[in-house]
C-alpha cells in the first residue's frame, strides 16, 4: 500500500508504509491512498494510529456545500422524479381510456412528486451513502455538526422543515449566504450540515 502525503500544501509521494515514519507526519497531515475519493488526516487511519501512536480525534466538517451545488442537486433529483412520474402515467395511460379521467390522474399523481421526493431524500440521506443521487453527483452528502451519518427521523424532519425555508419567499434558503457554514433554516432547525469533500 502507498500512501501520498500533503507536505507544505502540496502533494508528494507516492510513500510506503514504513517510510512515514520518517518523514515527520502529525495527526493533522493530510494523507491519501489508492482508491480513496479524498484526502483524510492521518489519525484517520488505523494502520498510521499504530505505526505513529496517534489518537483517533472527531473533526467536525470545514468544507460546505455552497447554495449553487445544493441547488443542481435538487434540480438532479426532481428531474429523475419527473421521468419516473412521466413513466407511471405512461403505463397508466394503457389502462385509462376516458380524457377526463387520464388529466385527473395526472394532476393527482403529479401533486405526489413533492411527497415522493421527501421520503426518498429521507431515506437516502439518512443511508450509507448520506446522499440522494443529485447530491452525489455534485460530490456533497448530509451529516449531523460533527459530520456522522443522521438518524432516520432527523432525516424526516430536516426535509419537512424545509417547509419554514420556502416560507417567507425561499428567506430559509438565502439565509444560507448569511451562515458561516452555509446552512439553511432547515439545516439549523435540526442541526444539520451538507459538506463537499475536502479541497488540497
């Protein structure tokens, strides 16, 4: 295994193993190996917590998603909902002759894309992956302020309150651009983050 380790801002290496040691490493360095997305801290790793006696230490998330990112992952996801919600009514369409009856459905079927989209953000954003397909695509994922996975019902009530974010006038999205972290009035209310990977 290789390790590639961030010396005075830039990338060197590739290093073994046993030649970390030697090169001054401390737990804040930042270190990567072949099949990582990202960089990480060396006190991230088992194997260098071993080899060079470091502590595991919590780091909370300092690399947010801005507004723009957040925004493209939400036009993502409601675009595939759409060409789901355009498929069902296709097939449903072979078994519906009457006009009147094909617009009714329609209509009912589309005021259900919001509440589908709610319950599939909760759940994937609640999951392994902390992210639904848009917000992985854009490379960003929802954690709790330390960065952990959130809980099911967290994930619930993030996505329900994004009701007090869209009232007054979408106020709970702009105030994304007045918080340090670049939280909505959503992501306050539960005490959530949406965090990009880290940048060297």
């Amino acid at each position: 295994m290789e390790y590639t380790v961030v010396v005075n801002g830039k990338p060197e290496g590739p290093y073994r193993l046993d030649e970390l040691k030697s090169l001054g490493i401390k737990p804040g360095t930042f270190i990567r190996k072949p099949g990582m997305d990202d960089y990480k801290e060396a006190h991230e790793f088992e194997e260098l917590r071993e080899l060079l006696g470091f502590r595991f230490q919590q780091t909370a998330p300092q690399y947010f998603a801005s507004f723009d990112q957040r925004l493209m992952a939400s036009v993502i996801d409601y675009f595939l909902l759409m060409i789901a919600y355009v498929f069902v009514v296709l097939i449903l369409y072979i078994f519906i002759d009457t006009k009147v009856f094909r617009i009714g459905t329609a209509l009912s079927l589309l005021a259900l894309v919001p509440v589908a989209k709610l319950i599939y953000s909760s759940f994937a954003e609640a999951s392994v992956r902390q992210a639904t397909i848009g917000k992985r695509l854009m490379d960003i994922k929802v954690t709790d302020m330390i960065g952990n996975r959130i809980e099911l019902s967290v994930s619930f009530g993030r996505n329900i309150a994004k009701v007090f974010s869209v009232l007054p006038l979408f106020f709970g999205y702009l105030y994304s651009f007045l918080n340090k972290k670049q939280q909505c009035l959503h992501d306050v209310i539960l005490g959530t983050l949406v965090i990009k990977q880290r940048l060297v």
